[in-house]
C-alpha cells in the first residue's frame, strides 16, 4: 500500500488585484478566504500550482 504524501496550505495574501488565472489557481486548490487552509496530495500538478501562486500562500 502507498502512502501520499499531503501539504497544508494556507492562503496569506489576498488575491484581490492579481490576475484572473492566479484567483482561479487560488480556488483550484480550495482556498477560500485570507488565512483559510487546505490540506492537498503531493503530485505535480499541485506543485506547479503552489508555484504559480507562491507569493500567496504559505506551506505548513
């Protein structure tokens, strides 16, 4: 049996004034409000997002 790994994210900026695409990334990864976090699978795709929108959020 495998074990995935998981990430916290917290959303520390707000993504109001940031292009559409970084505020559709933010809600792509269930990111709601300022300081609200969500709990992600470990796989690229995630990753590219997290470092798409780094100066965002922050990994706990």
């Amino acid at each position: 049996m495998t074990t995935t790994t998981k990430l916290k994210v917290q959303l520390v900026r707000s993504p109001i004034g940031t292009k559409q695409s970084h505020r559709d990334t933010v809600r792509g990864l269930g990111l709601r409000r300022v300081n609200s976090v969500s709990e992600l699978e470990d796989t690229p795709a995630v990753r590219g997002m997290i470092n798409k929108i780094a100066y965002l959020v922050k990994i706990l």
